[in-house]
C-alpha cells in the first residue's frame, strides 16, 4: 500500500457554488490542504486549491477527450495518473486529516474512490441561476451551456451524496445559517471548532443571486429542489 495520510476528505461541488467557502471554513477547523491558493481575481479568499491535484485532473480530463467545461461520458484512469496521484498522497503522509477541493473532481471521482478505500465526502452547492451569472461573468460562458454544466456536476454530487449520506450544503444560506451548519459540519468530520470569532465566511464572497423571472430548465429546477430536500 502507497502512503498517503490517515483520513482524506475530498470537497465537493460544482464551479462557482461555495467550494471554496466551505473549504476555508473547515481549513479554519483544522483540516489540512497543503500548498493552496490564497487569493485569486474572482475569489479574494482564493479558491483554497491545491494546483498540483488541479492539474492532474486536467490532464486526465484532457487525456479523455474533455475538460472542466467539457464533461466526458466517463474518465478513465490510466497507470500513469494513478501513479502522479499516489505521489501527489505520498507527499502528505505524515498528515492525520488531508483536504482537498476541486470542482473537476466530480468528473474524476471514480478514480479517486479506487486509490482511496475510506475517501470521506463533504458536498456543497447553489442556485443554478447564480452560478449561471457567475460563470458569465468569470469565463463568458454562454447561459445555456453553464445550466448544462450545472446539471451534469450536480448530477454526480447528488449520485455519490445517496450513495454515502455525507452532509450537504446549500450555499444560499444567510450567513449565521451557513455557518451554523458549518459547525455541524466540523463535528461530523471530527474536527476542532474554530476559536476565532472572525470566520472565513464573508458577504462579499458571494457576488451574484438567483434572478426573479429566468426560465431554468426544469429538470435543473428539480435537481435544486432535490438537492434542497437532502441538505443539512
């Protein structure tokens, strides 16, 4: 067996819908991620990710005919991605608890179960509508295509949360709700309270809500309603 860390945690969640706020928070409670981005044009916080665990899944959703943006149908780990990720694991031996977050790994995520017997979860998402806006407004992408993006990483997010019963949370809660059910959050994953009263939630973090009068797809309006129903 390679050595990789005691417990690993994988986020997960769509682009744009709270990944990064809930990984900061847990950070806060203890949860170790190693080299991470702290800061980024459309996320003063940064997005909390590792660039190393990022660029093998591009590599791998590349090596399959996909990207971020660009879901494919399945993605097949080959020897040598296996290999890059178990060094990738190697190198936080020494850790108790490793976190790690990154949207693509919802089209990845077979993968990572494999290497991982006992990989834990924790999930997050938002609106449809403004992660629509957000997407627009950071990448261009056209309305259609983001709901479709939106649908397909949901999709999987709702699959593995029925699979495994790991707590969900939805990012349009009011700040004192989100991280109450944070807290919850930390106690279920065994973690430490954060002592600060300052927390790593901020308004400012969220810069787009759902817009009154758009015309979601239903099947997206149902997926939400779903999600809805299965968070904390």
């Amino acid at each position: 067996m390679s050595a990789r860390p005691q417990r690993v945690i994988a986020v997960l969640g769509m682009h744009r819908s709270g990944t990064s706020c809930l990984t900061g928070s847990l950070q806060e409670a203890g949860l170790e991620l190693g080299k991470y981005h702290a800061w980024n044009p459309y996320n003063l916080k940064g997005n909390r990710e590792n660039q190393d665990i990022v660029d093998l899944h591009d590599a791998l959703l590349a090596a399959n005919g996909g990207g971020w943006d660009r879901p494919p149908r399945r993605c097949r780990w080959s020897e040598a991605f296996q290999d890059r990720a178990r060094a990738l694991l190697a190198a936080h031996a020494e850790v108790p608890v490793m976190g790690f977050k990154d949207p693509r790994t919802l089209l990845v995520l077979d993968g990572w179960k494999a290497l991982i017997p006992g990989l834990e979860f924790i999930g997050i998402f938002r609106h449809p509508e403004a992660v629509v806006q957000s997407l627009e407004r950071r990448s261009q992408m056209p309305r259609s295509q983001a709901l479709e993006l939106w649908y397909r990483y949901n999709r999987v997010l709702q699959r593995e949360q029925r699979r495994y019963g790991f707590p969900l949370l939805c990012f349009d809660e009011e700040e004192a709700t989100f991280n109450r059910k944070v807290d919850q959050v930390v106690r279920y994953l065994g973690l430490k309270p954060p002592a600060q009263p300052q927390r790593f939630y901020d308004n400012q973090l969220k810069n787009f809500a759902a817009r009154s009068g758009a015309r979601t797809p239903l099947k997206v309006r149902w997926l939400y309603r779903s999600l809805r129903r299965a968070s904390l």
